[in-house]
C-alpha cells in the first residue's frame, strides 16, 4: 500500500517563507517524477513543480519560477518544496504526486494548506 503524506503548511506573511515535506511509504520516490500541485477555492489545479526522476531535471510554473525550489533526500525518502517571497495569490491547498514520468499523478497525497495573509 502506497502512502503519500505532505506537511509543512501553515499561516505566514506575505514575503515569508515554508518549507513543504513529501514523504512516503510503500513507494520509493527516487523512482517516481515527484511533482506538486496546489489548488485554490474556485480556481483550476496548478502544476509548482516537479523534479524528473530520470535526472534530477527540475521544472517550475510559471507563477513560483525564481522562488520556489524542490528538491530531493533519497536518503529519507522524501522531497521538499521550498518557498520563498510567498504571496497571498499561493494560498491553496498544496499537495504532492509521484507519477512514472514529469507532471504525471500515479499516486498522490491529501495535501497541506498554506496560507499568505497579513
């Protein structure tokens, strides 16, 4: 059985920053493209970020490019999600997947809510 569990969300100003942990079981992640996600109320999923699992190639959208920065610990079986100079428009809920390939959702977790208020 494959579990997927992301933490690391929480309130913060605006121009703060989180850390988001994804970790699993059941799953080795260095295997998997690891993307993440968020969605707002109202609004469409988007795609933060995803790092390959063929060579470590990381990809970003367009809204985080230049201050958010995934990562990988093979060793502990998890990535994070570093994010920097938060807004209030990345308030959502955000959550990890790990697909066979870039931006692909084989598996996912419940998510953690971050929020960027004043």
């Amino acid at each position: 059985q494959v579990d997927i569990v992301e933490s690391g969300g929480g309130l913060v100003q605006p121009g703060g920053s989180l850390r988001l942990s994804c970790s699993a079981s059941g799953l080795t992640m260095a295997s998997y493209a690891i993307s993440w996600f968020r969605r707002a109320p109202g609004k469409e999923r988007e795609g933060v970020s995803c790092i390959s699992n063929l060579d470590g190639s990381t990809y970003y959208g367009d809204s985080v490019q230049g201050r958010f920065t995934t990562s990988r610990d093979t060793a502990k079986n998890t990535v994070y999600l570093q994010m920097n100079s938060l807004k209030p428009e990345d308030t959502a809920l955000y959550y990890c997947a790990a697909g066979v390939s870039i931006w692909t959702t084989n598996y996912f977790g419940q998510g953690t809510q971050v929020t960027v208020s004043s």
